[in-house]
C-alpha cells in the first residue's frame, strides 16, 4: 500500500511539471512572436526582423 501512494505522489509530480514546463513553452514562444517585426522583400526573401517595444 505504501509503494503505491508513493507511486502516485511521484506521478503527480511528474504531472506537474511537465505541464509547468509546456506552460513556460507557450509563454516564450508568444513572447517572441509579439516583440519581433520581421520584413520581407517582393521575393519573399527575409530582410531583417526588428524588435518592437
């Protein structure tokens, strides 16, 4: 019975974190998305990206 409370306590935390973990993914990743302005030729070619404050 122990090993078993044990087990879930640890699958829990494992739980956690991984979640904590795609948050802080998707947090960074809209961060970049909305500080950066990047340019574009007629081509399609990339000029230069900018940071926006």
């Amino acid at each position: 019975m122990r090993k078993i409370i044990i087990l879930i306590i640890l699958l829990v935390n494992v739980m956690s974190c991984s979640e904590l973990s795609e948050m802080e993914a998707r947090s960074q990743q809209r961060r970049r998305e909305r500080e950066r302005e990047c340019r574009y030729n007629y081509k399609g070619e990339l000029q230069g990206c900018y940071y926006i404050r």
